[in-house]
C-alpha cells in the first residue's frame, strides 16, 4: 500500500512540474499572439488613414476639376451678356483659369504657362480657396489645374485636368465638356 501511495505521489509532482512548464509554453504563445494581433490592427489603422486621406484628396481634385469647367462656361455666359461672340479671344491650347477677376480677359490665362504635366500650381487663400495667385505657401498635396480648350466653329471642347501628388506617383482627373455658341446672335 505505501508503494501505491508513494507512486500516487511522484505522479502528484510529475504534474506539477509539467503544469508549471505548460503555463510559461501558454504565456510565451500569448504574447507572441497579442504581438501579432497588435501589429496587424496597427497597418490596418495606417492603410485606414492613408486610404482617407487619398479619398479626401479625390474629392478635392474632382470639385477643383469641376469648377474649371464652370468656370470657363461662366467667360462664355458672361461674353453673351456683353453681346459677344461665345468664344471671343479664346485660342485653342493650355490655360489657367480663376474666378476671382472682374474681366473675362483675365480669368483665362492665354499664356500657356498652364501647360505640362502638373498644369498651373493651386494654393489655397486664407477664405479656404483654391486660386493661382494666392500669396500663401502651397502646402501638400500640391494640386495643379490646366484647361485644355480646342475651339471650333461651332463649338468649343473643355478638358479641366488636375493633378497631385509627387513625380513617382502623379494622380490625374479629368473632367470634359464641349460648349457650343448658341447663344451667339445670327446675321
């Protein structure tokens, strides 16, 4: 009987010590579990915040995009108004545009510094505008706008493309439209 009770015993201890290891085994395998898990949840939140941020950017392009098409039918509007011909002055090529000026001939910029890949530079006025010739320092992202008028006889195409972002990673939108001059007087 003691060599029952001595064998029940030695199992007790046995146990004991393999329980003991068993529970530093589940403690390593938790941290390392936690750390995993941790790490994950934090490229999610960076590839969350990175993913807005490109969002918030779109948006910005699409409206800036938008308001240069406007803006040059509001030049056509307003030379109707004036009782001129729709497309007075306009010469086919890359232009600047702002809404800010009190004549039409300022608000396209003819020059053709609008031109190349990144368009006109846009800086964003203390009001929260977006214009060319704001005395503000730019501040990322860098959006640039170009309007690429093709004049013809009847009707005018209107490319607005806007850009931003770096040279290795350039992000375009483009919004068309063609203008027609049917609000110009028939002789």
């Amino acid at each position: 009987m003691l060599n029952v009770t001595n064998k029940i015993m030695e199992n007790r201890q046995t146990k004991k010590i393999n329980k003991t290891g068993f529970m530093m085994m589940e403690a390593v395998l938790g941290i390392f579990i936690l750390g995993v898990t941790l790490v994950s949840f934090l490229q999610i939140i960076s590839k969350t915040y990175a993913s807005k941020n490109d969002k918030v950017n779109i948006i910005i392009a699409t409206s800036l995009a938008q308001e240069g098409v406007e803006l040059v039918r509001n030049v056509r509007d307003q030379n109707w108004r004036d009782g001129n011909p729709a497309f007075k002055d306009w010469a086919t090529g890359s232009h600047g545009i702002n809404y800010n000026t009190a004549s039409n001939a300022d608000m396209i910029d003819s020059t053709g510094k609008c031109g190349g890949i990144t368009g006109c530079q846009l800086t964003m006025d203390p009001a929260g505008f977006y214009r060319y010739d704001s005395m503000d320092v730019p501040k990322p992202p860098y959006f640039g706008r170009s309007i690429r008028i093709v004049v013809g006889a009847e009707s005018c195409e209107v490319k607005s493309i806007v850009t931003w972002g770096t040279v290795a990673n350039l992000h375009t939108i483009t919004i068309s439209d063609t203008l027609t001059n049917w609000g110009d007087k028939v002789e």
